[in-house]
C-alpha cells in the first residue's frame, strides 16, 4: 500500500482531490432524486396508518392520530388573511390550506409563489393547523363538521389582527383563536375540554422547491439542543420528541413550523404512504402555540426568535458552514450586494487558504522536478517493490520531497468548498438578488450560460499553471477533460454558486503565477549559491 502511495504522481493527486469534490455532488444527485409519487389513485387509497400509539408525555399513552377523513368539500374557503408580502387561505376545516408569497423575487413564471400543492395526491397530508382527534367516532365528526369564522377576510398592514374559529361538535365546542403578525410569525390559542387528547399539525413541508440536492423533510430541536432531521423517504413508523422547541417542515428555501421558548412541544412524527415525515404535536385541553409560514430568512427568523435559525441547516458540516453565511451576510451588509459580498467571500477564503496553497504547490514543484528520477527507479526496480520503495523513500528524503505533500493541501481544502457549497446553494437571500449585467438573479443558472463557460475556461487555464507531470497518456486525457467536464455539470447550478468557482478559478490563477515566480526565484538562488560554493572549492 506505501508503495502505491508512492508512486502517484501529481497528476494522479489532482485527479484524486477532483474525484473527492465530484463525490459530494454525484452521490446527491443519485441517492437523493425525487422519488416519483404515486398516482392519484393510489395515494387517495393510502391514506395514513395509524394503528401505532403515541406519545402524550414521555411515556406512551394508548392514543393514536386517526387518519383525516377528507371530504370533497374540505378546499372551501371561508377567510383570507392579506398581508403586504403573503396570503394566507383557510378551509373549512379550520386550517391553513394554502400561502401565497407576493415579493416578486419569490415569483415563480411570473406568477406570485404558492407554497403548497393542492394535488388530490396530497390531501390525505395534515394541513397547517390541523387537528387530529384520538378518538375515531369524534375524529369523524370534526372532518365532517365545518368551522364558523369570525372573519371573511383580514387585512394585515402595520400591526397584528385576530381571527377566531369555531367548530361545534356534539359535545363541546372547539376554539382557534389566532393572531397573525404581518412578518408571517402567527400565535394561536386552541380551547378544548381537558379529557380529549388531540394532535395539532404545523403542516407538511413547502412544496415550492423539489430540489434534489439539499434537505426536504422535518426538523426538531429538542430540549437538549439536538437537532433531528427526518428526510422525505426516510420516515418509518413513527419518533416521539417529549419537550422540544421546534418542530418544523422545510424544504429548501421556506418552511412552517411551531416553536416554543418554553420546551415544552411534544412533537410526534409520522410516515405517510411515500414515506415523507408528517409533523403533529400531541396535546390534551387548551395550549398556545407560536409558529411562523415563510421564508428561511435568516434574518427574518433571528427577529422573530434567534432559536429559529436552526431550520436554516447545511447536512452535517452546519458547524461550518453557517459562520461562511454569517461571514457573507457580514460582508453583504458592507458592500450591499450579494454578487460582490461572494466575490469578496472568495478572496477571504483564498487568502486564509494560501498557506496550505503554497505549501502544496512547492511539493508538487519538487515532485514534478524529481519526475525523471523517479521514473529512472521505477524502470531499474520494476518486480522487486521493496527495493523500489526503499530507494523511492531514499530519494524523497534526499530532496526533501513529500509523496502525499500536494494531495494533502487539496484534501484539507474541501471541507471549505463544500461549505460554501451549501451556503450558496440554500440561502434564500440570493432569490431575486442581482449582480450585474445579465446575471439578475443569483439563485437561478445563467440564462446565456457565461459564467459556466468562464469557469471551465479558467479552470484549464489553471491546469496548465500547475506543475504536473504525466506518466500515464490516459490520465492526461481525462485531466484535459476535466474543465469541459465541471462546465457541463455547472450549467444549471445556480449563477451564485458558478460566480464563486469563477472568481475561486482566477485568484487560483493569480496565486499559482504568484507561486510560480517565487518558486523560479527561488531555484535561482540556489542555483547561484551552488555555483558560487563550487566555486569557492
């Protein structure tokens, strides 16, 4: 194994480090594609299990959430709440069955933003605040039992106004009495008699964004701060989460969710016939809730609640990356454009970056120079590979060369591309954010495609900076291929992204000429030293 590790070359090196990158993107684009969804039919036949008990408290109560039964009236509406930026449309069943976002950067064909699909497929998904009863015979009741509202339509402009629902069911009546902030932050008050366990929905995921490559699912915070994220496709059964603080339906750029100061949701999550999370909260008699529709705006949620930037989450390398997004929106609110905060953030990150830069270049500098020796060794001792590594080593710690010395740098560098990677490819603000010219927003591919061609441009400028060396004709094909490659693959990524691998390309450049010369001086100095010292002798 030490003798393959010393063979490689730094081309191989490079082509490893570029493999590794391509691997955080491919495996993505596999494992986690949409799965399809089920025909009409199917998925209005299955509708959700609900055999299983669930969770009251800490311990499990003989209680289960009876499944909704839907009937065709249920998308009736009786009130609508306008607010400045959103609409919100409540059914007849009490809930929030649609949100309608009206900022034109949210825009989607031109058309304001509907958060949620009204598919048949997806009526059997609880709805935002829908409630669930434990008891069957009354379940039935309340979804065949219209609520009465003391509103038709509301509208929100500088400060908060309160809607009260009713539902009058056999044995006592049900109350929702909800206070809409015009920032999309909404408290509600449910009144019902103590002795009826109930489970109350924030709703499923946004249906806005089906993107393949970021997280689509539930997430809870639990009372210890863990965070739990429950990915569309991967819910089974069921989770309870005693005394949690949020619990919220994301997927992309929006989310709506419940939250509490207090601790004290005890939030239990469910598989529907895709296996997608269904997020309820378990509750017996009266409760007030806080919950928010919208955006994953980080500064939005920081003003509503701090705690609530914990739905804007980047996979397992969120340590890292949310202070890249701190960083940018730092440096955003100094510039005050999020093209050129990028740009900035790119030059930051090459210059923290340069020592290990420079360090791996000088090793490849040396092995590129010790490339005939090697292959010298490597001819005379070819079949006897103990003898070949012995003097490989040897021949290292001569020149003081270091076979995984250019690798390595590369290696270190990608937790911080990947980082930047999700930064750029979750963060709403860059909906609708302009850059220059014809980039006009960075959350959407170029529309003329130059930014990808630019960046495999610079990319193979870049490959012929580098010191390499070529021992084998078919690497070098695939090297040679690799900026054609990387701009195939970027032309739909989204303009922030590419605009940051560009700008990353050309201080690369600039860095390795940088490099480059200093090396050449370098070698010139010993060049004279050794001269002078011969001829001294």
């Amino acid at each position: 194994m030490l003798n393959k590790l010393d063979n490689l070359n730094s081309q191989t090196r490079i082509i490893i480090a570029v493999v590794l990158a391509l691997a955080f993107f491919v495996p993505y684009s596999y494992f986690y594609a949409p799965k399809p969804q089920e025909n009409n039919a199917t998925a209005t036949a299955s509708s959700i299990q609900t055999t299983q008990n669930l969770p009251t408290t800490k311990e499990a109560k003989p209680n289960s959430i009876q499944e909704s039964t839907q009937i065709s009236t249920t998308q009736e509406i009786i009130t609508t709440i306008n607010g400045e930026n959103f609409e919100y449309q409540i059914d007849r069943l009490g809930r929030i069955a649609q949100v309608t976002l009206k900022e034109e950067k949210y825009q989607k064909d031109a058309k304001n933003l509907e958060l949620f699909s009204n598919d048949i497929a997806n009526q059997s998904n609880p709805k935002i605040l829908e409630i669930r009863f434990a008891d069957s015979m009354l379940n039935q009741q309340a979804f065949n039992t219209p609520y009465q509202t003391s509103a038709t339509n509301i509208e929100l402009k500088d400060k908060a106004q309160t809607l009260t629902l009713t539902q009058k069911l056999e044995n006592f009546t049900l109350t929702k009495t909800i206070t809409f902030h015009p920032n999309g932050l909404y408290e509600v008050k449910v009144e019902i008699p103590q002795n009826y366990t109930y489970f109350i929905s924030p709703g499923m995921r946004p249906s806005a964004e089906n993107d393949s490559y970021v997280f689509k699912g539930v997430i809870i915070k639990e009372q210890d701060g863990t965070i739990t994220a429950i990915e569309d496709g991967d819910s089974s059964g069921q989770s309870n989460f005693a005394n949690s603080s949020i619990l919220a339906a994301v997927d992309r750029y929006y989310t709506t969710l419940f939250f509490s100061q207090s601790n004290n949701l005890n939030s239990v999550v469910l598989s529907n016939a895709n296996e997608n999370p269904m997020p309820f909260l378990s509750a017996n008699g009266n409760i007030k809730l806080s919950g928010y529709i919208g955006p994953k705006d980080y500064r939005l949620l920081e003003s509503i609640n701090p705690n609530l930037t914990e739905v804007v989450e980047y996979g397992i390398i969120t340590f890292f990356a949310k202070p890249l997004f701190l960083l940018l929106e730092t440096l955003y609110d100094w510039c005050g454009n999020w093209g050129w905060a990028i740009i900035l953030l790119t030059l930051i990150v090459r210059v923290v970056l340069y020592p290990l830069t420079y360090k791996g270049m000088v090793s490849m500098q040396k092995l590129k120079e010790l490339a005939p020796k090697m292959k010298e060794i490597q001819q005379k001792y070819k079949g006897e590979p103990q003898k070949l590594q012995a003097h490989m080593m040897e021949l290292y710690k001569k020149h003081g060369a270091n076979p995984m010395g250019g690798c390595l740098p590369l290696l270190l560098q990608m937790p911080v591309f990947f980082a930047i990677y999700r930064v750029l490819y979750n963060a709403i603000e860059l909906k609708g954010a302009a850059w220059l010219l014809w980039i006009q927003d960075l959350s959407v591919m170029d529309p003329y495609f130059v930014l990808p061609v630019l960046m495999g441009i610079t990319m193979y400028l870049q490959q012929h900076l580098t010191p390499t060396t070529f021992n084998d004709p078919i690497q070098e094909k695939i090297f040679k291929f690799l900026p054609l490659i990387f701009t195939i693959f970027f032309v739909t990524f989204p303009s922030g992204l590419v605009l940051y691998w560009f700008v990353n390309n050309i201080f690369s450049i600039l860095q390795q000429l940088l490099i480059n010369k200093a090396l050449e001086r370098k070698k010139a100095r010993e060049i004279a030293e050794h001269k002078k010292h011969k001829v001294e002798k």
